[in-house]
C-alpha cells in the first residue's frame, strides 16, 4: 500500500540539502518505490513530503544511499523522525512532470 512520509530535520539548511541532492542523484537515479518528492525550508529547517510504494522502499533509499552522504560524508548527527500515512488518493495534474522548482 502507497504511503505518505513527512518529517522536519532542522539541521538540514538549503546548501545541505542541494549538496545531498548533487551526490546521491535522485532526480537522475530515481529511488525504486518513490512516488514523488517535495521539500521547503521554514525557519525550523527542511520539511520534506514524499509519496512512496511501501514503508520499506523508503527506509532501504535511506539505508543505502541517503545515510552513507548525510552521516557518513558530510557527518549530520541528528536524525528526522518520519511519520507514515497510508495514501488515500493522489492526483497529478497533467503536464506535471520532472524535478524542479
């Protein structure tokens, strides 16, 4: 079943973020399982909300190849805590596709 993922991680600042976003190549190397991918930053850091097949295809993408860069590269200490939602529906509005802002 789709889920929802949101979390805060207010250690990740915009520059961190695009330098995760360089090594691990997401948008080029889309992880298996993910729907989409959205992210902001507020005064309390990055937000992200993204879509997935499972629980499990997102926390294997974290497991090996978003913590090796953000602990093991760059040394992050603190961790986000995801909360998971099964997904009710989801609509794309045509013409919508790709990365970007």
């Amino acid at each position: 079943m789709a889920v929802v993922m949101t979390f805060s991680w207010p250690e990740i600042t915009p520059d961190l973020y695009d330098t995760v976003r360089e090594r691990v190549r997401w948008e080029e190397d889309a992880p298996d399982g993910c729907l989409l991918h959205a992210a902001w930053f507020v005064s309390g850091g990055l937000n992200v909300l993204d879509v997935w097949e499972s629980e499990d295809h997102f926390n294997r993408f974290i497991a090996a190849r978003i913590a090796p860069v953000v602990k093991g590269e760059l040394g992050v200490e603190s961790d986000p805590e995801p909360q998971f939602f099964p997904l009710h529906r989801r609509f794309v509005a045509p013409g919508i596709s790709g990365g970007g802002a």
